[in-house]
C-alpha cells in the first residue's frame, strides 16, 4: 500500500489535500516504489484510508494523468505509465542529466570570482559601501508621482522605444547640462536598467575575445570583470592621488580604456586637467573609446565640481555613464549612457534586444522630479546628510586610531579609504573575520586590485568604509567595536 508520512511520524494523514497527494504518489513513482506498469490504489480505496473525500484523491489521479505519469482506463485501476520514464530514472532519481553545453562567454562566466553583495544582512553594522539610508530617499515625493503616474490612462499598454522615456531622456538632458555641463541629444541617452547594464553593453558591442582593455588599479571590480567576461585582456594600469596615471598609456593598444576620473574608485583621486587630456589623446591616436563613470558626481565637499572628459571631447571618443543609484536608490535601476552620434543606432539594437526597454513607470516618476526642481532639491539634502556622516566617521576615526592611520579619498564620494599603517596585510582576513563574529561589517580594498605588484598599500591593510547607509550613532558605535577589534589583533 502507498504510504503518506505525516509530519508527526505516522503514515496516515488525514484531511491531506489533492496537491498532497499527487506530490507524494509522484516522488514514488519517481523513487521506483511504483514501477512501469504497476497498479495504483483505487480512489475508494484510497480515500478511505486516507481519511479523505474520493474527489480528492480524483483530483490528484487527474494531475498524474495530465502530466503523464499514470495511463488512466475506464473500468481499470489506474496504472503507471509504461512510456513515462527509462530505467535510469526510475531507478536513480536523483542522477543529474550529462554536462550540457555552454558556450565560450558561459565558460568564462563559470569561472568567474564571485561576492555575496546581495545576501541578507544580518550584522549589526556594516560599512558596506554603495548602500543608502532608506530614511534619505523622497518616499512621499516618489509615492506622489508615482501615482500621477499610474493614474494616467494610455490608450494601449504597450512597448516603448528601446532608449527609454523621452519624457526622461530630455529631462536629462537638461539635468546633465545644469549639473555636469555635459552637451548633449536626447536621442544620444539610453536609459539602462542600472549603470551595470551600461557597462555590459559597452563591453558586447566594443570588445571581442583576444582584444584588449584598459582598466584602473584598484579599480569597480564588476566593471573589470564583465569587461574580462567577453574574452578580452585587462590591462591594469596603476592609480596614484590623481587618479589612473595616463602616463603609462603610451605604448598600450587596446580597445577601450574604463574609467573614473571625477572621483576614482575606490581611492578618491581627481584626475588633473593635464591627464585628462592625455587621455583623451591616448584614445583618439588608438582609435579607443573611453568609458567615464560618473558614478557619484553629485557628492563634493571639500572640492568643486570637475567638468567630466564628456565636456572635453569633441571627437566622440567618450561614453558617459551615469545612475541614480547613489541619490535615490540602487533597487530602482534606473542608470543611462551618453553615447556618440555614431554609436545611437548600434546601442538602441543592443538595448532593444536585450530588454526591449527598461520599466517605464519609474522612468516617468523620475522625469516628474527632475522638471519639478525636486530632484535637484534632494541631492542638495542628502549631499548635506552624507557630508554630516562623512565628518563624524573622519573625526571618530582619528580620535580612535590618530596616526595609526591614512585616510584617502574624503574630499568627494559616499565612502573613504583607510589604511592601517601599523597592521601588515596579513592581518586582513583576520580582521575582517573577527569583525563579523562581533557583528561589524568591514570591506578590505584588496579584492580591488588586479595585481599588487608595484602598489605601495599591498603590504598594509586597507579598508573601503562606506557611510551613506549608517545614522550617525552607528557610524560612532561601529568606530567603537572596530576600534575593540583592531586591539584584540
């Protein structure tokens, strides 16, 4: 007879339903208790024992027999299948199917190195970098124009033109001259499902397997790896105060060259005028396009704002990329590309293939903030907040640690970088280690470097401390337990 264990252990359960009882039968007849051919309880039968309604266990014979498992005849009890499954199935349900085929980008992927950004967190405190205070973003603002939004009725539901809103798209184009003094079409902003998804663009439509790409180091590890995921060869290039030291550049061909030159992550170095254009000259002799991620451009406070490479360059040789990830909301995905007249039709195919278009309601709410001013009013606000955090993590820190420390890249940004003079690198991971079991979330730098030959920093610990997530007696009680950590090494 069929069992059906019960969570208390006994093998009748009464009141189960339909769904229960298919799922049992069919593990069964998967595990081989029932083989090719056999005969199943009658659904009286059945019913009776289980304690059940003789529909009930009707319903669940008919869910095997739509699915195939069980041949169903008028006047006979009900059989398994004969042509439902091989021997090796029956006999080994568990077997996994032979090694499928995955093309050369899945193998690249398959070996990939990977982090847990994305598992929930359960730390007390956690100088995770890129994280905003959810009490900083506009929700009464958002749910407002989000309604008006919504509350609009369209005359059909359909797909949009592949860059996004025009709504927003000049709304951005407007904003980016205001703020960034970066000129340019609408028709030349395509709006991405975050500045990833820029990226992953940039890296299919300009890099192919054997090519070669310029990179910062340290550099946006997930920038350097979905431009390594095409098949191409980074070439590291070290950073210094001022950012990627375009002197090296001479010599190096390569395809496209990434970079942040407004703020350099994760070292915070501003590239100086005279770099910037020997960049820009580098990728104009190589016939390169440069990537300028102008990830979080809005946050100065002890500089003024730097005009992009975009505004210098005449020549279309930079994309623009920039998101909304570190004003409003990395969960709302919304990122967007300035692109060379050249390259418009080309990036539209790649976005429409990809996604056909990013979520419009959100892209609508956003251009609602932008044309109303308040867009603009909220990164002034929360400049101001993150400026407050960023001066209590500095004057906490010193007081803590005085000179056993270095603080680099505080002039702009949502995040520092401290070094510990006094802790060699070998420290690190028991650093880090023990922070986590007293419940401090602590990011070291040196998973942001391709190499460490060269770098003078590889051989003392440095920590990427992210702040704009953090109320300010977090920040202060966070400085408190790494401080109890670092005495207890």
């Amino acid at each position: 007879m069929v069992q059906f264990p019960s969570p208390g252990g006994s093998n009748r359960s009464y009141g189960m339903g339909a769904r229960q009882i298919y799922e049992s039968l069919r593990e069964q007849i998967l595990r081989g208790v029932y083989n090719t051919g056999s005969q199943l309880p009658s659904s009286r039968g059945l019913a009776e024992e289980l304690g059940v309604s003789r529909t009930t266990v009707t319903a669940a014979y008919e869910q095997l027999a739509a699915e195939g498992f069980i041949d169903v005849r008028q006047g006979a009890r009900h059989r398994v299948a004969s042509s439902l499954i091989g021997p090796e199935l029956t006999a080994n349900p568990q077997k996994q199917a032979g090694p499928g085929h995955l093309s050369n980008y899945g193998e690249r992927l398959r070996g990939a190195r990977r982090w847990p950004d994305y598992l929930p967190n359960r730390l007390k405190i956690d100088f995770r970098y890129g994280d905003l205070a959810p009490s900083d973003f506009p929700a009464s603002v958002w749910k407002r124009t989000m309604n008006a939004v919504m509350a609009q009725r369209p005359a059909r539901l359909a797909y949009d033109h592949p860059c996004g809103s025009r709504r927003l798209r000049q709304a951005l184009q407007g904003y980016l001259w205001r703020a960034r003094t970066v000129r340019c079409d609408p028709e030349q902003i395509v709006i991405v499902n975050g500045s990833q998804q820029g990226l992953d663009l940039c890296a299919r439509l300009l890099l192919d397997p054997g090519d070669s790409f310029v990179i910062e180091d340290p550099c946006y590890r997930m920038a350097r790896e979905v431009f390594a995921s095409t098949g191409a060869t980074p070439v590291p290039v070290e950073v210094d105060e001022h950012g990627i030291q375009t002197e090296q550049l001479a010599g190096v061909a390569a395809r496209l060259a990434y970079a942040t030159p407004s703020h350099q992550f994760p070292l915070g170095g501003v590239m100086p005028i005279a770099r910037r254009h020997q960049l820009l000259e580098w990728a104009r002799d190589e016939g390169a396009y440069v990537i300028e991620d102008d990830y979080d451009s809005e946050y100065r406070y002890d500089i003024s704002p730097v005009p992009p490479l975009h505004s210098l360059e005449d020549h279309g040789a930079v994309i623009y990329l920039g998101t909304i990830s570190k004003t409003l909301s990395p969960m709302l995905r919304i990122g967007y590309l300035v692109v060379p007249v050249e390259l418009q039709q080309v990036f539209e195919t790649a976005k429409q293939f990809a996604d056909r278009h990013s979520p419009i309601a959100e892209q609508e709410s956003l251009a609602s903030l932008i044309e109303s001013g308040s867009y603009e009013n909220h990164v002034r606000r929360v400049r101001r907040l993150n400026g407050e955090r960023r001066e209590v993590l500095l004057t906490t820190m010193k007081r803590s640690f005085q000179d056993r420390i270095a603080v680099q890249g505080a002039e702009a940004g949502l995040h520092v970088v401290i070094w510990f003079n006094d802790l060699p690198r070998s420290r690190e991971t028991p650093l880090v280690e023990a922070a986590r079991y007293a419940g401090l979330g602590l990011h070291p730098i040196s998973p942001l470097y391709h190499r460490q030959s060269g770098a003078g920093e590889a051989d003392r610990v440095g920590l990427v401390m992210g702040y704009s997530a953090l109320g300010i007696r977090q920040i202060e009680k966070g400085v408190e337990m790494l401080r109890d950590v670092v005495a207890q090494l």
